[in-house]
C-alpha cells in the first residue's frame, strides 16, 4: 500500500492500492541529499502524453486512487496507469465499444440501456448507408454494438455504428439468436486483450461468435443451445479459475 506521503507509481505495478493512496510518476522525483528517499520535485513536465485511466485521477503532479484493485501500467507512449478492479457498474467513455439494449423510440432517435446511469442516444443516421428513405430496421429489445461518440458528466452519452470513413465496421444490430450476459469491467478488458489465451483456447473446443462490450456485456452464439451454455459457463467462471484450472476443464469438455 502506498504511503499517506505517496510512493512510486512503478513500484506499485501489479500491487493492491486503497482510495486516498498517491502514486507519484517517475518524471517527478529527486533524490535528496543522502538519497534515501524520493520525494514531488517542482522540476520540468514529464516527456510524453501520460494518460491516467480508470481508478485514478491528477493530483497535483501525481495520481490519486479513487478505488481498491491492482494497479496497471501499459509504458507505450507516453506510457497509462489504470486501476484494474472487480467493478461491476459501467461509466460511459469516449471512443469504447459497447452492447446497448434499445429500450424506446423517440423521433429520430432511439434510447438504449449501456449499463450506466442514464441512457445512451442512437441517430437513426448513424448506422451504415442509413439515409432518411433507408431507415435502419430497430426495434424495441434489440441488441446494438455501437461506439460513444460523446460521453461526460455534463452530456447525455451518444452513439454511433459507423467509424469516421461512415462503415460499419462490425458495428451494427446484433443477431436475434445467441446469449447475453454481463461480467466484471476486469474480466471485459483481459478477454480484450491482444492474443487472449481464453479466446484463444475457448476457438479450439467449438466454433462461436462473440462479441465483448466496455460495459462488461458479452454476447456469445455457437452452433447449438448447449455448446453456446458451455462456453458462457466458462467465460463466467475465468474470473475465478486459474489458467490450470481453465485448461483442465477444457480438456474434460472436449474429451482430451
């Protein structure tokens, strides 16, 4: 745990940190005289753009916690600090990939439920080739993957299906089949990373679809009801199961 006076932010990587601990970042130490101990320095910027996620916020020329988890670090760039924790309640941000529930029509505009505190606004325009003769065909209860394009504390949060050349890109109505469930923000960001040893292990025992929402939903479609129960069971489960045990129950299920 970081000391009420603030500890190094690289020494606390993959440690637990409290709310109220200061992290202070690499670019702002001195050493004193006898060069025991690092204190805030007053000296120039940090180089780089340093980006400050979710769990923390600026301090001053360091980082304070604002919730209990693991902290994080990704050094490229300017290098990002994140608090990785069992969070389940989502908070719209700018630029993530979401599942919303459209709930209600309203104009030109559908609501839809993203799992946070007030609905998300979707243009009837904003999906691939839509015009005002082409209207897209949502209904109430659909499933929508879409993109925040707005999002803050002061604005309702908006979305959109389109990227900024105006495709789709795999953005759009999900499918009528399938199974949505929802899962921890932590388990979200770890199947989302690059080379995911559970996807990746998940792809040899059946053929799926999947589709992974920031807002801790994930929608899962295999050939049959029962192998699509499976793999949800499984998803479920890596949050509490270690890789051995993961691999072990993977074998059961496919016979190895």
């Amino acid at each position: 745990m970081a000391a009420e006076r603030g500890a190094a932010a690289e020494a606390l990587v993959g440690q637990v940190v409290l709310p109220g601990d200061l992290l202070l970042l690499p670019a702002h130490y001195s050493e004193d005289a006898e060069g025991e101990r690092l204190r805030l320095s007053t000296g120039a910027a940090p180089q780089g753009r340093l980006l400050c996620g979710p769990g923390l916020r600026r301090s001053g020329a360091g980082l304070l916690v604002t919730k209990c988890g693991l902290l994080r670090h990704r050094p490229a760039g300017g290098g990002v600090y994140w608090v990785d924790s069992q969070q389940k309640r989502y908070v719209p941000v700018k630029g993530d990939h979401v599942i919303g529930i459209v709930t209600a029509k309203a104009g030109d505009v559908f609501r839809l439920d993203v799992g946070g505190s007030e609905p998300a606004s979707l243009s009837y325009l904003a999906f691939e080739g839509a015009t005002k003769r082409n209207r897209p065909n949502v209904q109430v209860g659909d499933l929508i993957y879409g993109q925040f394009v707005v999002a803050n504390k002061d604005m309702e949060p908006e979305m959109v299906c389109i990227d900024s050349s105006g495709k789709s890109s795999g953005m759009g109505i999900i499918g009528q089949d399938g199974f949505l469930f929802k899962v921890s923000l932590g388990l979200i960001r770890k199947l989302l990373a690059p080379k995911c040893e559970i996807i990746q292990e998940l792809s040899q025992l059946y053929p799926f679809e999947l589709v992974l929402g920031m807002n801790g939903r994930i929608w899962v479609k295999a050939k049959t009801v029962q192998q699509t129960l499976i793999i949800v069971n499984i998803l479920e489960a890596c949050e509490y199961m270690t890789a051995e045990q993961r691999k072990q129950a993977l074998a059961k299920l496919s016979g190895n």
